[in-house]
C-alpha cells in the first residue's frame, strides 16, 4: 500500500465468550444473537460493565440454545450481522439487537434477563374475576397489508440495501394492491428476512386482540412472557370460577368438589375442570356425573 488508505472494506466476525451453563469459554467466532447482547451489557464497549451476578445466565443461555436450535434446522432463522456505527445507549443497542430475534430485554429478580416469542405447552397462573379486577379488552380494526417490503443488507449482493417482498396467506404479485415497508436490521439472509417478514403477518393476523385486568400482587406469580389462562364471564371464557371450600377423596382420588359458587351444568355435557393447586401447580380434569 502506498500514499493514504481513503476507504477500507472489510468482513469481520464477531469474538465473544460464551457461556455454558457454568463458565465463560474463550472469546470465539459467534454470530448468536444471545451473546451478542450479553456483550453489550458486560463488554468492553460499555463503559460501565454489569457484572455477571445481576444477569440472568441462565435465561440468556436458553435463549441462545433456542437460536441454535432454530438454525441447526437448515434454515438460518437467528443470526445477527451488523455493525452498530451510531452512538446509542446500553438498552437501545440490546433491544435493537433483540427485536429482529422476536425477543425483548426483561429484568427478572433485579438480574438482565430476556424473553422471546416461543411455543409454549404450560401455563403458570389462572386468573378469574375471584383473583383479579377491571378486566377489559379492546380490539384494533385495521386494513391487514397484502404484503410486506422487507428492506435488508444482503450478503448475497455485496451488502447493499436490497428489499424482499414477503406476501400473506392468499396473496402473491397477481393481486396484492396494500404494501407496507419494515426494516430488518442485523438480517442479511434472504431466507431470514423472509421468514422475519411472515412472522410479522403472523403476528398482525392473530394478535389483533389486547387484553388487562388488575391483580393484586399477592397473587401474581406469572412474569412478563409468561404463559397464563384467563376465565372470564365477559369474553365467555370458561363457565364461572370459585374457590374449593372442602374434597372428598377415595383411594387417592377426588370424589366431589364443593365450591363457593354454584355451577349450572347441562345434562348429557361433557365439562372440565381446571384448577390450581396450594403449590402453584395447575391441574386439568374431566367431571363425571
């Protein structure tokens, strides 16, 4: 090289440590999302490095095993590339981060901790109008977009700006006529901000719905995230909820339930029951009789 360098390119990967359940490895070639924002918070690039006591390792581990699992698929759905080339904050630079992953930052026993938009089998709380006030719900009425114009740097072309348009259930360029326009920053694989772009029509599609009530913090068990059940006589979710007054069992088994509220129960119908127990346990059976 001879006179000044006015413009250098480069490609570079990302050294970080990860953790393993017990300790942290040597800094190593990652493109997981999870230790990337592990990093921010405990890296040198922050100037006031949080120590490993107040996060949440175990969680974050979770999250980064979740991100291999998605990719081991053969479909590279969670990795992060970019280059942060703006000054911003701590949590602006983790939730940025985030965001393309379907996760968010969270705090959990006062320790950084995060939580991500995964399938979820077991529900942790019961809320009915016996534990909980000032239910409500609200609905959002919107024109859903035929399609979405998702704009990304794609490696596949030299990293420049480039612009996938990902289309809903029934549509394709023959009739799509609405468009909307997302940015998918720190995606630069095709089928990534493909999929990036339908879970986003996923998630306007299902989740049109926002529902709150009030509980007391006596009761609240559940985290944000979590994966909770709701009964209530206004959206017509469940029959009615009451507290268990007293049980009979025989040989281990529950035989009657008595409640402090009465049921009203049509012959020939079959009805559950689902409960939950002193140790936060939630149970489903089926009533017979």
């Amino acid at each position: 090289l001879n006179g000044t360098l006015q413009n250098v390119s480069a490609l570079v990967e990302a050294m970080l440590p990860v953790w393993d359940g017990s300790s942290w490895s040597d800094p190593q070639i990652t493109r997981n999302p999870a230790w990337a924002a592990v990093d921010v918070l405990r890296g040198k690039s922050n100037a006031r490095p949080v120590a490993d006591s107040r996060i949440d390792l175990a969680t974050w581990k979770d999250f980064a095993d979740w991100c291999d699992a998605n990719n081991s698929k053969g479909v590279p759905r969670a990795y992060l590339d970019c280059v942060f080339d703006a000054k911003t904050t701590v949590l602006g630079a983790l939730q940025q981060i985030l965001t393309a992953h379907r996760a968010s930052h969270s705090m959990k026993d006062g320790k950084y901790s995060v939580i991500w938009d995964d399938v979820q089998n077991t529900s942790v709380q019961l809320f009915t109008p016996k534990n909980s006030k000032n239910f409500s719900g609200k609905k959002i009425y919107t024109v859903p977009a035929h399609a979405l114009k998702v704009r990304f740097v794609n490696e596949d072309k030299n990293y420049i700006e480039d612009e996938l348009t990902v289309y809903a259930d029934g549509y394709d360029e023959s009739n799509s006529t609405l468009f909307e326009q997302v940015e998918a920053w720190g995606i630069t694989r095709t089928v990534q901000a493909f999929w990036y772009g339908r879970y986003l029509l996923a998630t306007h599609a299902l989740r049109p719905e926002i529902y709150s009530l009030e509980t007391d913090i006596e009761t609240l068990v559940c985290r944000r995230g979590s994966l909770v059940r709701v009964q209530h006589d206004v959206t017509r979710w469940g029959i009615a909820a009451g507290r268990v007054r007293s049980l009979t069992t025989n040989s281990g088994n529950v035989e009657t339930l008595t409640f402090d509220e009465t049921f009203l129960l049509e012959p020939g119908v079959d009805y559950a029951i689902r409960g939950r127990k002193a140790d936060g346990e939630v149970i489903l059976a089926n009533i017979n009789g």
